[in-house]
C-alpha cells in the first residue's frame, strides 16, 4: 500500500484517485466496477469474469483489455492467427552417448536448434525445437 493512503484510500467507486488502487466491492457489498464489456469504463481493469462475446477480437487478442485469445474463444486455432516474427534462434550440440563404431568408440552428438518466436501483434512468446 502507497504510504499515501495509510491512513485510508480515497476512494471513487472501484479506484483510490490518490494511489490508484483499485477493488471489486463496495462497502455495501456491490461490485465496484463499472463493467464496460471486458473492461472497466473507470479503472480500465480487466473484467477476468467477461465472457468471450464481451471481448473485441481482433486475431489473437482483444483490443479492448489486451488479453490473448484463448484457443476456444473464435471457435479456431487462435494458434495460426499470431503473426509469429523470429526473434532469436541458437543450436546447441547434446552428447548421445558412445558407441563402437569402426573400431574405436565414437561420440554421437546431435544439434538442437532452438527458435524463439514473438507475435507482432500481442507479443505472446513461443519456441520450437529441431
Ligand atoms: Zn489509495
Ligand atoms: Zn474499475
Ligand atoms: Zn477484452
Ligand atoms: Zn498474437
């Protein structure tokens, strides 16, 4: 807590204007917020109980609150729908053991390559492994 309000918040429905905390209930028990589809109109709080339709999807995320589609929210892959930009991509060489091989004993090794990805759009992460 902000040393401001130590001696009490200030508040204006669900956001304290001095600290900017913020609370779901009012003193009488009543939601605070002020649902505005997924988003609160006062505090823009993400409204975590909105259902899908509340949101306005635009590919992989919402625009309104900024939260990435979950796959079953559009009824598709949501999966295909982030605009995947590589980011960094390193190999590197793993032991698989010896073996006698020709002779003499060999070092397998084989070489993981491991790419990061990044959505343009919502920045979610994801790597992949060769
Ligand atoms: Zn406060
Ligand atoms: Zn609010
Ligand atoms: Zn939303
Ligand atoms: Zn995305």
């Amino acid at each position: 807590m902000s040393i401001k309000c130590l001696f009490g918040h200030k508040w204006a429905g669900c956001v304290c204007t001095r600290c900017g905390k913020t609370r779901f209930f009012l003193p009488n028990g009543r939601e605070a917020h002020t649902w505005d589809g997924c988003k609160c109109s006062v505090c823009q709080k993400r409204n975590t109980f909105a259902k899908k339709d509340d949101h306005i999807w635009d590919g992989c995320y919402c625009v309104a609150c900024g939260l990435q589609a979950p796959v079953d929210a559009l009824g598709r892959d949501v999966f295909d729908m982030h605009d995947w930009e590589a980011v960094s991509s390193s190999s590197e060489e793993i032991t698989d053991g010896q073996v006698w091989l020709g002779g003499h004993f060999s070092t397998m090794t084989e070489t993981i390559t491991t790419n990061k990805y990044r959505c343009r759009r919502c920045g979610m992460e994801r790597e992949t492994k060769n």
